[in-house]
C-alpha cells in the first residue's frame, strides 16, 4: 500500500487539497513528488514508482479515498489526479 505519510506531505507542499479538481486535473510530475519525500527515510515513502503503484483501492492511500481522487499516467515521469 502507498505512503499515507508521505502522500499527506506531497498533498500539504504542493497545495493540492487547495485545487478545483471540478475545474481541471491536477498535473504532478515525479520531481515534485521527489522534492515533497526527500527527508523520508523509507524507500516506500520516496520512491515515486512504489507512491504511484495503486492497482486497487486498498492500494490508495487515505487521502484518496477520503477525496474520491485516483491517478492516471499522463507521459513518463507525469501522473494526473
């Protein structure tokens, strides 16, 4: 299962709790990502393959659950949400 902590701190440093996703997509790209975990000790909540890798609901973290969000690939090293 991805990161809840780590996936709390992408959301808090790049504001996305504040964007309208009825008006668009939030675009994230795998430096921000990188940028958000860097102080994090773990691999798991880090590495943006392993953040990224939700094939199932139970693999979501909280904060998508709660905001009914999921990814989508948009091109290599962007994801959309």
């Amino acid at each position: 299962m991805a990161s809840n902590k780590a996936w709390k701190q992408i959301f808090k440093v790049n504001s996305i709790a504040k964007h309208d996703f009825s008006k668009a997509p939030f675009v994230l790209n795998s430096e921000q990502i990188k940028a958000a975990t860097q102080k994090f000790k773990k691999t798991a909540d880090k590495e943006v393959r392993l953040l990224c890798k939700q094939d199932s609901k139970a693999d979501k973290p909280d904060i998508f659950i709660k905001d009914d969000l999921f990814l989508l690939p948009k091109k290599m090293g962007n994801i959309i949400f």
